[in-house]
C-alpha cells in the first residue's frame, strides 16, 4: 500500500487523490464567493460571447459563472427573443380595436346589470304580476 491510498475498516484499500496544487483549478469553474450575483448587463454579455461563438468552458472561467447557470442564461435569452420576434408591429388598427373592446366589455356589463335588475323586480318570479287572460 502507497502513501496516496488508505485503509478501509473492511480491509480494503481506498485511493485517496493526492492534494491539487491552488493553481490547478480543481476541475472547474468557480462561481466566486456564495451568492455572487450577476447584472442583467454582465449576463447579456455573456450570452452575447456565447452566441458570437466563445466556448462555453472560456467564458464560464473568464466570467467565473459555472457552465450551466451560463447555459440557463442563454436558453432564456433566446427564448425572449424568440417571443419578440413573434409580436406583430402595431398600426393605427390596433388603437381603434382596443376603443372597440372597451366598448364592447362596457355594453356587455350593462346588459348583466340590467339582467340583475330585473331579477330583483321580479323576485325570482319570470313575469310577476301577468295573468293569462283564459
């Protein structure tokens, strides 16, 4: 048994990894102190590199952002802009259709006040106070 492995309580041996030098990395990208938080600005900015073509892994060390948050942030901005790109522009149409359904949903609530005021006459009775005329 070598210096970089250790002995199991069953017997067997474990390979312990021996201690990386701090210049080594560890084996990704750190996310800075906890709770590090990133601009809208810093993030577009990532994702812009990461669009123009950078690799993932050079703008995650460069940024100090870990690859999947970066990944997360990409996705979403290409989803927004999928959204925006999906609006059709406006025209002069489009203040006249919204007088229109004012309008609309102004007439439809009268008529349900009206209905209401009707059943409280009527007290719940359709065509109180009619006699057939037999």
């Amino acid at each position: 048994m070598d210096e970089t492995n250790e002995l199991k309580r069953d017997g067997t041996e474990a390979l312990a990894l021996p201690p990386c030098a701090p210049h080594a990395g560890g084996g990704g990208a750190k996310a800075g102190p906890p709770g590090k938080r990133f601009s809208a600005k810093r993030k577009l900015e990532a994702v812009q590199r990461l669009v123009r073509g950078e690799s993932l892994d050079a703008v995650s060390r460069d940024m100090g952002a870990p690859a999947h948050r970066l990944s997360e942030w990409r996705d979403r901005a290409l989803l927004a802009a999928e959204g925006a790109l999906k609006e059709r522009e406006h025209d002069a149409r489009d203040e006249e259709i919204a007088l229109l359904k004012a309008k609309v949903g102004e007439l439809t609530m009268a008529g349900e006040l009206l209905n209401a005021k009707i059943d409280r006459l009527e007290g719940g009775r359709p065509l109180a106070g009619r006699r057939s005329r037999r």
